[in-house]
C-alpha cells in the first residue's frame, strides 16, 4: 500500500526518523494508526458506558452522593498506587 501524505505530515514524519524516535517512516504511520485505533476504541466504550449508566438511571439505579465519593476515592488511590 501506498500512502500520499500532505508536505506538513511528511515533514512531520521524517522529523520523527531522523531524531531516532522511529525506525522508519512506515513505524510512524503504524503508531499513529494504532493511536487512531485506539482512540475509536476508547470512544466506542465510553459510549457504552455512557448507555448503561443511562439505563440504569431510567430504571432508578442510582448511587448516593456518599456512594459517588466513596467509588471516586478508592479509584483515586488505586490509581495513584499504580503511578508510584
């Protein structure tokens, strides 16, 4: 497959090779496809997320403020703990 790449993107691309960041322009454009992958893929679960908590607000599956910050704060430490 061949790719046409606008001049801003191409130079992008061989500035990217020639810091040594990347082995090769295809390894550019395979990690900013992966990048664009990933991101369609992260939108489609938030997106399911998102219904679901939809849901269960419609049939009256709520938290608490107290439940809410509770769940926040032990994601926090988890989070934080994973970071150290």
């Amino acid at each position: 497959m061949n790719v046409s790449l606008p001049m801003p993107l191409e130079e992008f691309v061989r500035h990217k090779v020639a810091a040594g960041e990347f082995d090769s322009a295809d390894a550019v454009v395979c990690e900013g496809l992966r990048l664009l992958q990933q991101h369609e893929n992260w939108k489609a679960d938030a997106r399911a997320k998102i219904d679901a908590g939809w849901e269960q607000a419609k049939n009256g599956e709520l938290r608490t403020p107290e439940e809410v910050t509770e769940n926040l704060s032990s994601r926090k430490q988890a989070w934080q703990r994973g970071r150290g």
